[in-house]
C-alpha cells in the first residue's frame, strides 16, 4: 500500500474512533508507527489528510450512486442503494457528523463538496427516475426533486442529529440503520403494491442486522 493511502486509511480509522477535532498529526503518525516527518512529507497538515479523505469518499459516493437499471431484480437494486448510504455513513462517519464544522473551516474543500453534490444530484435523480420506471414507486415528476432533497436531508445530517440528541454518545451501527429506516419511511408513502413489498423486505433485514453488501 502507498504511503499516502496508508495515511488516509490511519486518519480516518482514528477519527471516526476518537473524533476529529481530538486528532492531531502527532496522533496519526504514532498510530500508523511512522515519524512525523514522514507523515509530513506526505502531506503538510492534517487539512491536507482530510482533502485526501474527501477525495476518497468522493469517489466511492459517485460509484456507489451511479444509477443502475435492474429490471427483473428490483429488490437487489434497493439493497444496493441502502447498503451503499449505510456503508458511506459507517465508513465516513466522522464526516457526517461534522460536515458543517469541517467545510466552514475550508473553503476550497466546501466549493469541492458543492460540485460533487451537484454530480451525486444528477445521478439521485436518475435513480428515482428508475424506481418509477421499475413501478416501485408513484410520483409526479415535480415532486421528484423534493423526494431527492428529503432524502439528502437526512442521508447528510441523521449522524449529527444523533449526536446533538444523544451528546457524548459514540456513533454504533445501530444508529445508521435507524437512518436508513428513516429514509424507507419518507418513501414508503409514494410506493406501490410492488414497491410495499420490497420495502418491507428491507425493513425487516435492517432490523435483524446491518445490511450486508449487495453486488449487482
């Protein structure tokens, strides 16, 4: 593995396990047993080590969201949109939790955040779009947008909504699937006879457990 990948992957692990603000450069170096010159021959602070997350997470938002037309198995493309925002929320909790609070403090970082969000939109539209097409779903194009806000909404914020809620309160697994439960209710009431059955699939898998990976 790289030396910056490796960076990376040791930054994000500790700042999902002890929080961001609490994480220095000094705390990444010791953790991945390297010196900090080293680390900062890699990148020149921990802004730097963040870019370099975001850049991650980037590129697996934009893979996982992709639309994907699945006509006979419209059940494994449900799984694989929710087991995609349930492993980005678990993997990149710490940026969920505080999104605001780290793009307030970059510029650069939050005009990059606003065009992949551009992107991600695009393609989250396309994805319902797809969903009326499979007839999992009844809406009137209108009102597709808003159904893609809601949805965001709480994709982005249901992590520092727990947190405000429960303050002090570490981030389980538990906590995301209650998000993705939050976010089959706002579609359930636009879904069809079809769409109700797949859903309820999904729920009672959430509950059991986290979902696991779907692969289409």
């Amino acid at each position: 593995m790289k030396t910056k990948k490796k960076i990376t992957r040791g930054a994000l692990e500790l700042f999902n396990q002890e929080g961001e603000r609490n994480t220095t450069t000094n705390h990444i170096a010791a953790h991945l047993g390297m010196s900090p010159g080293n680390l900062y021959y890699h990148y020149a602070n921990k802004q730097e080590i963040i870019r370099g997350i975001f850049d991650e997470y980037t590129k697996d938002l934009l893979d996982r969201f992709r639309p994907v037309e699945s006509q006979n198995e419209s059940l494994v493309l449900l799984k694989h949109y929710v087991n995609s925002t349930f492993s980005l929320m678990w993997k990149y909790r710490f940026l969920y939790v505080n999104l605001a609070d780290i793009l307030g403090r970059d510029e650069a970082l939050h005009h990059r955040y606003l065009a992949v969000q551009h992107k991600l939109r695009i393609n989250l539209v396309s994805i319902v779009e797809s969903f009326l097409r499979l007839k999992l779903i009844e809406i009137e194009h209108a009102d597709i947008q808003h159904l893609v806000t809601n949805l965001h909404v709480i994709a982005t914020g249901w992590l520092a909504y727990q947190t405000a809620m429960n303050a002090n309160t570490e981030i389980t697994e538990s906590m995301v699937m209650q998000g993705m439960l939050q976010m089959l209710a706002i579609v359930k009431p636009l879904a069809t006879p079809l769409g109700i059955e797949q859903l309820m699939l999904l729920e009672e898998g959430l509950k059991m457990s986290p979902p696991s990976e779907v692969t289409i």
